[in-house]
C-alpha cells in the first residue's frame, strides 16, 4: 500500500498522468493494433473524411445494407461522423487511431474527476491505493478494448451523463441528461438502452412517481429529438438506418449467438487484456444492492430504485453475457463500477475485508495496463510498428494498381485506399477473389508457418518476428502484438514466374 509524506492527491494525479500519458503514446504509435471490429467502424470514418461517404466496401455486411451497397447501417452514424470531424485534415488510419486515443483520454480524465467528485482524494483518511489501482484498471481496459469500436464514444457519453447527474440539478440537468442520452443512442443504441435504468434509477432514489414520471417523459423526448437529428446529419436515410440497425441486432440475436461456457471464462476470467474481469463485474454487482440496503430509509422511491438497478443488470446479462462475442458491453460501464467500488471501499469506516477485495479486483484488472507497458519495447523493436508496416505495405503492393488485395484483421490500416481491399479469414482461402495479393497478419496466428502457402500461392515475403516477448525472464505474450506480416503472392503472377 502507498504510504509516505506526500499529499493525498499526488498518487492519483500521478498515475492518471502516467496513463494519460501512455495512451496518446500507444495511439501515435498504433499500439496495440486495433480489434477486428475496428473494420466495421473505424474504416468508414476514414471513408467518410476523404469524401467516399459512409461505406465500408472492405467487409462482407453487404447484407445489412437494403440497398447493398455497403454503407455503415449497423450502427447509428455519430462514432464514425465524430472520427471523420477530428481526422479531416488527416483522413488517415492512423490519424483515425490517434483520434480514439484522444476520446480515451477524455474518458480517462473524467473518470478520475467523478471519482474525485464521488470520494474526494483527501477524504479516505488513508493511503490511495486503492483509488491508484482503479485509474490503472480503468486505464487497462481503454488501452487494448477501445481501439476502434462505438463503444469509445459510448463510454465517454456514460462518463459525462454520471458527472452532469452528480454535478448539476434543476432543469439544466434534465436537459443535459436528455442531450447526452439521445447523443448517446446515436453512437451506441444497446449503451443508451442500459444507461436508461440507470438514470430512472437515479430520478426514483430522489422523486415521487409522479415527478420522476414527468422528467423520464421529457428525458425521453429529449432523446428521440437528438437521435433523429443526428441521424439526419448522417449521408444515409433515416429508414435505411432502422432497417440496417434491426437486421443486425437480429444477427447477432440469433440463437447460434448464446455464449458458450468456455467463451464466458475466456473473456471474464482468464483475458490476458484484463484477467479477472468478472470478479470485478461481480463485486460491482453485490456492492450496488449493498449501497442500496445501507440508504434505502434515505430513497424517496425505495423499491422503484431496486426495481430499476435490477433491470440494468438483467438487461447487461442478456446483452453482455448471455450474447456471444458481446461482453464488450460490460466494459462499456467499467468506469462506473470501478467509481462504485472505490467509493463503497475507501474511507475511515471501511473494514479490512472488503478494501483487500476491492484491491484484489482492482489489481486483476490493472495487470492488463502493466502487461501493455512492458510489451510496448518489444513492440517498437519488431520492425513493423504502424508506419513501418504501412510503407513496407505500399512498397509491396506499388505496382499492382487494380489488383484486389485480401487482408486479415487489422491490417486494413495499412492502407488508406479500400477500393481493392478485401478482409479475409485466414482458415477460409476460398473466400479471396481470384489473383487476390494476400497479407496475414502474425498477431492472429501464433502457431502458423509462413510457408505453407495457400494453396494456388507462395510466399513472397516474410515479416514474422521469432521468439517469445518477456520481461526478464516472465513470458509476457505468446507473440509480439505487432503489424508483423506474411504476404503471398498467386502462383501464376508474372514477377513470381520472372523470378522462376
């Protein structure tokens, strides 16, 4: 635990610099690659700020679009529209990286003022430790997570509606609340359907019935109001929006989608990016019906409270876990529960027990951070970063103008030309155009020999890194998270045949 003569407030100011700090840091530097999703969301924000519109020709979601022609319809448009506004003078992928590296910034800095605001760093009557583990778990969970999906802009909206509600009142804090939720289901709709019992929540804790009726109503037409005219703004008609949001909420809803046991632990428990994550879902979990019990003689709507905590979390199992591939949606409340934890646990009256099991979630947590930090060297030391990559990329591909090029995950960075790109799955060769050129990234495939070749290809460059990155003598990774690729090239292409 932190215990010296420095003030209270230096350790969280410290730490929220550190990471402040190493964020704009791994962005500038497009470290860790962007996720897979990052495809789908943060592609036809570069699209949109060179002027070809809101598209995404590079992956199959032909399907979700009623006029199949690839434009962004999954979503609402505010995430790639607020992407597009910061890179426009740069519409680049890695300007696009380094502009959601800013929004995790803001986040960041707002978490730490609404624990501030929650906890004041002078008032726990003892070391911060537990406050410095919170700003590093928080911190873990934006580094490698929010690399490109709505979720970034989402989670920052969350992060401002929790500060608007504890800091303001009256009119002003319906209005602003009614804003930022409509903002919000413009960005990421599942969010604002989340954050919806939260709020009434909040209104029933402090209101009659009658009045907490009359602020929902206005909240919610505050809402419907900001979410159409955003919707408005975006290239795409309002109609085609709906019909392409519902097909993918019908995809994903699909009962193939229900979360197999083994992909619970895997993203709750045994993450390496945050291991332990469920712990902290857990906890957050019982200290909310905690705190609920403790006030409830102080609740002017008691049970109405309880009711509306209640659905949020049946509302976060059905979207976050019962959902295959969508636990996601729990990290997008990290910042909240990390604030309920450190509130509930930090201070004179707090016993032992349950500040060691709130450092111990916390620290699960934070791991993730910590293990990023030291992978960063390894990283600058692989000989692709980013920008290497993607000159090494353009060099490759300098003389094949109109040949269709297949990619796996994040590669699509390499490029800022999508007329030709492809995303393809690696373990499905089938799926390339034919005389595609084909790049399969290392970070994705461990355990892959880079000669053997799809078949009807060969390898015409190798840019696999050997070895395991550790830290001293602790592994730290499998691999390198790096852009470290293999390219091959058809059998019949003539600069293979000049070679032969």
């Amino acid at each position: 635990m932190i215990r010296s003569a420095t003030p209270t407030w230096f350790w969280p100011a410290a730490t929220t610099a550190l990471v402040l700090a190493a964020l704009l840091v791994f962005g500038w530097k497009g470290f860790p690659p962007p996720e897979v999703d990052s495809l789908g969301h943060l592609l036809p924000a570069v699209n949109l700020a060179r002027g070809h519109g809101l598209v995404n020709e590079v992956t199959p979601l032909r399907f979700l679009d009623p006029a199949g022609h690839n434009r962004f319809v999954m979503y609402p448009p505010l995430f790639p529209m607020t992407i597009a506004a910061m890179i426009l003078m740069h519409p680049t992928a890695p300007a696009a990286l380094f502009a959601v590296s800013i929004l995790n910034c803001l986040t960041l800095l707002l978490f730490v003022l609404l624990i501030r605001k929650l906890k004041p760093f002078g008032s726990e009557g003892r070391s911060p430790t537990i406050v410095v583990l919170g700003i590093f778990a928080e911190g873990a969970i934006l580094a490698p997570y929010f690399q490109g999906r709505a979720e970034v802009l989402g989670t920052l909206l969350s992060v401002i509606i929790a500060s608007v509600l504890l800091g303001s009142s009256g009119r002003r804090q319906i209005a602003m609340v009614g804003v930022l939720l409509g903002l919000l289901a413009a960005a990421h709709p599942a969010g604002a359907l989340l954050c919806i019992p939260l709020v009434s929540a909040f209104y029933a804790a402090r209101c009659s019935m009658k009045r907490m009726l009359i602020i929902l109503i206005a909240l919610g037409t505050l809402l419907a109001v900001t979410a159409f005219t955003v919707c408005l703004a975006s290239p795409i008609s309002i109609a085609d929006l709906i019909k392409g949001i519902l097909a993918h909420a019908a995809h994903i809803a699909a009962p193939q989608s229900i979360e197999q046991p083994h992909e619970f632990f895997r993203h709750y428990l045994f993450d390496p990016l945050s291991p332990g994550f469920g712990f902290l879902l857990l906890f957050s979990l019982v200290l909310s019906y905690r705190w609920l019990w403790r006030h409830k003689k102080e609740l002017v709507q008691p049970q109405m409270t309880i009711g509306c905590v209640t659905v949020f979390w049946l509302l976060l199992y059905v979207l976050a876990v019962r959902t295959a591939g969508h636990w996601y949606y729990s990290l997008f409340f990290a910042p909240l529960f990390i604030c309920l934890i450190i509130s509930e646990t930090t201070g004179p009256l707090v016993t032992r027990f349950p500040r060691v099991l709130s450092m111990f979630c916390l620290s699960l947590v934070a791991v993730g951070f910590w293990r990023y930090a030291a992978l960063f060297p390894s990283y600058c030391r692989s000989g692709l970063t980013l920008r290497q990559a993607r000159r090494e990329f353009s060099a490759l591909t300098r003389d094949d103008h109109d040949r269709p090029i297949a990619v796996t995950y994040s590669l699509w960075v390499l490029t800022d030309e999508y007329h030709n790109l492809q995303a393809c799955d690696y373990s499905k060769p089938e799926t390339v155009r034919p005389g595609s050129l084909i790049f399969i990234q290392q970070n994705y495939l461990p355990f892959r020999d880079p000669q053997l070749a799809p078949p009807g290809y060969v390898l015409a460059k190798n840019e696999f890194v050997e070895g395991i990155p550790r830290l001293g003598p602790l592994p730290l990774a499998r691999k390198i998270p790096g852009y470290n690729f293999v390219f091959y090239r058809p059998k019949n292409d003539p600069s293979i045949q000049s070679k032969n």
